[in-house]
C-alpha cells in the first residue's frame, strides 16, 4: 500500500491524546462509491483497512486509517437531491433556523460542502443572499447553473478569506451531512468561527452515532466519513474552536441524525433543555466507554453471521439471489458480510449508478426494471433504511411468489 493513498493516526484530531483503542473492525473495503464502467471492469481496484477508534480520553470515534481525498473523491457522483426526503426535511430545518437562531436582517447563508444546492435554495428568499461551498467541480458547475452561486474548491482559510472580501461575514454557516467528512476538525471549525459575524451562528446536521448504533447500522462507516459524533464530542471540539453549543435536535433521517447549532463564545443565546437533556442521555447510554463499542462490534458480527447462513440456505434450495441498492453504505454492507458470493447482480433507481459495476467485486448494475424481466426468487435489500418504500414499490415482486431479505436492523425474510 503506497503511504500517500492512506495515513495511519494513533492520536485523537481533537484533543491530541493518544490513549485510543480500536473498537470495530470491519471488512476491508475499497472506495465505496468508486461504482466503475465496463471498460474498467478488469482493472483491479486495492482494498484498505475500515476500522473504528475511539479516544478514551474525550469520546471521539474516528477512523484511524484516513485514506486520502485524492482517492475516495475521484469519481464522486452523490447528488443530495437523490436522497429520498431530504429536500423536505431541508426545507423545515431552514425555516427553524431562519426563525428562531438567525440574526434579524441583511442575512449571508453560507453552506459548506454545498453539493447541488438543494440545502440553499431552501433558504433564497427575500432578503436573504446565499453561497455555497463545492469541492466536487461537476456538482458545483450544476448548481451554478440552476442558480445557486457557489465557490469550487474546499473550504480552507484562503477561502474564507476570499468569502469575507467578497461578500463579507456569514449571518449563518451551515455543514450538512459533511462535516464527518473533514479531515482537520479543528482548523476546519476555527475558521468557520471566523467567517461569522458576531451574532452569526453555525449549524451541522451530520449522522448520530448512537441512535445509528441502537439500528445495528454499520454500514454508514465508510471511508469518505473520517468521524461519528455524540453531542458531547461536539460540544468539547466548538469549545476549543472559540464556540458554543446553543441546541441540539435529533431527527430520524438516514437512521438517525443530530442538528446542532453554535455561537460565537459569549453571545447572548442560552443553551437549550433539549440540548441539555441529550448530552445528560449520551453519558447514560456509556457512549464514551469502549465496552459500549464492542458489544456494538460482537453484535454486527453476530448478524453477519446469521445473514450468510440464509443466504447459503436459499441459494443451496437453488433461489436465484440479487442487490436492492447501490451505493456507499452498500458496499461497506456487502464486503463486511460477504454477501459478493450470494449476488448475481444489483439493482438501484439512480440512473447515475445503472450500467456500471461494483466496487471491487465489479456486480453489475441494473435498473429496477430488470426485477420483472428476470425474475429472480429473492432480493436482499441492500439499502435497508429504504425498505419500507422499496417493498411498497414492488408488491407486484412479493405476489408472484418473491421474498426480500432485509439483513439490518435485524434479519428478516419478507413474502408471502
């Protein structure tokens, strides 16, 4: 393995101990989203290690074996307006925060990692200018394009200083579903501290991890997500950033996520109870104790096991097996329970991922349509946390005699 496509860190990104320990140890797993065309289908594509640490020092979970951006963003497709619900749940989230954290008037919206736009044209309204942040050069072209300004490139310290010049401090910072993203939490969040105005405030809205570890859900660690938050974790890394926390929600979205929202260190807002009531819960529930993590990791590996067996079963009976979905959390499902051997191919709605082939196992995938033009017995539904629209989609599959299986949260065989 060449050193520049991975790093190794032993010490914590936020409060520099070195007391960590690996919690969970995953299957080895290419870049999950690295989905290839046929003319790449013979051309080998390297695995790396997918583990979990913790700091047992502030409670940070992290993935010690951080593989470079060069790497896991080569051919990075994701738009968020694919995501089932999330235009909806963006627009209520920019509606609370217009209202009861935003400063009064001559409003800048900065989101970062801004991807399409979805998140800001849920906040362009009168009197409100907003910017976005893209790394990704053919996302932030398309979201220039539907109207959405947006800069591409990271967001560093040139970048917000080139903001401040241009279009001065932001009234509120948003970070959606990337700030697990970053590599450099510190610098990341000190220089959004600085792009605020004084009564400014920043908003993450990013995976929580123990309400996704209540659901056995193991496969949102990938390794494009460096981090897996606790408010409490949060909490400590805004302090150290010149921040604060003033509130926190949890919300159900892609198994469980945490809204925080933070100020300027000394600014008039009170912490909130229900922020208050969520970090008293966190301690409760241990999320800073390893032995929370491993019977965590022994559980998973309990459902792996299970989920192999029946898969041996209905493929020994002589069921024809396929994917339901394809993607990120997909891959990191299928390589950790070794479900390549069972699959004759995938199937997924987003036109992006149809025509091309896996990660590493190189599985074909189709569209949905190709369910009831082959027919297969049984479908594993790889994009469990989807299951309930999946299953309601395809009654016409369950009536003529076919069975899904749903390996997570826990495993179950639905037909008739």
């Amino acid at each position: 393995m060449n050193s520049e496509d991975m790093r190794c860190d032993s010490h914590c990104q936020i409060c520099q101990s070195d007391d960590i320990v690996t919690v969970l140890k995953l299957a080895d797993t290419p870049p999950e989203d690295q989905f290839v065309s046929k003319d790449r289908f013979d051309v080998a594509q390297p695995c790396f290690p997918l583990e979990q640490a913790l700091c047992q020092n502030c409670g940070y979970v992290f993935l010690p074996h951080i593989l470079s951006p060069k790497i896991s963003y080569q051919t990075y497709t994701y738009e968020t307006s694919v995501t089932l619900g999330l235009t909806n749940q963006y627009q209520s989230y920019a509606d609370d925060v217009l209202e009861n954290h935003a400063p009064a008037e001559d409003l800048l919206v900065v989101d970062l990692g801004s991807n399409d736009g979805t998140m800001l044209r849920a906040f362009k309204r009168d009197g409100v200018k907003v910017l976005g942040v893209e790394p990704a050069s053919q996302i932030a072209q398309k979201a220039n394009g539907s109207g959405i300004p947006t800069i591409n490139d990271f967001f560093s310290r040139s970048t917000c200083k080139q903001i401040i010049e241009d279009h001065g401090k932001a009234s509120v910072v948003t970070a959606n579903y990337m700030f697990a993203n970053i590599d450099g939490l510190l610098a990341f969040t000190e220089n959004v501290a600085n792009l605020l105005c004084d009564d400014g405030v920043f908003v993450v809205l990013t995976g929580y991890h123990p309400e996704q570890m209540k659901i056995n859900m193991f496969d949102y660690i990938y390794h494009e997500h460096f981090s897996y938050f606790t408010v409490a974790v949060l909490n400590t890394l805004f302090e150290k950033s010149g921040l604060e926390l003033i509130d926190a929600i949890a919300l159900q979205a892609k198994g469980g996520s945490i809204r925080v929202t933070a100020q300027k260190k000394g600014q008039k807002r009170q912490a909130s109870s229900r922020l208050l009531d969520i970090l008293k819960e966190e301690y409760n529930q241990k999320m800073h104790d390893a032995e929370t993590y491993f019977m965590y990791s022994k559980n998973i590996n309990k459902l792996r096991e299970e989920c192999r067996k029946l898969c041996k079963e209905l493929k020994d009976s002589g069921a024809r097996i396929i994917g339901y979905g394809a993607s990120h959390s997909t891959t990191t499902l299928v390589y950790h329970f070794g479900l390549a051997e069972f699959l004759e191919y995938q199937i997924d709605d987003n036109p992006v991922k149809q025509g091309m082939y896996s990660p590493g196992h190189h599985i074909p995938v189709f569209s949905t349509d190709k369910l009831y033009q082959d027919k297969p017995e049984v479908v594993i539904v790889l994009a469990w946390n989807y299951a309930k629209p999946i299953i309601d989609k395809h009654t016409q599959f369950i009536q003529r005699g076919g069975r899904f299986i749903l390996p997570l949260p826990a495993l179950e065989l639905v037909g008739l």
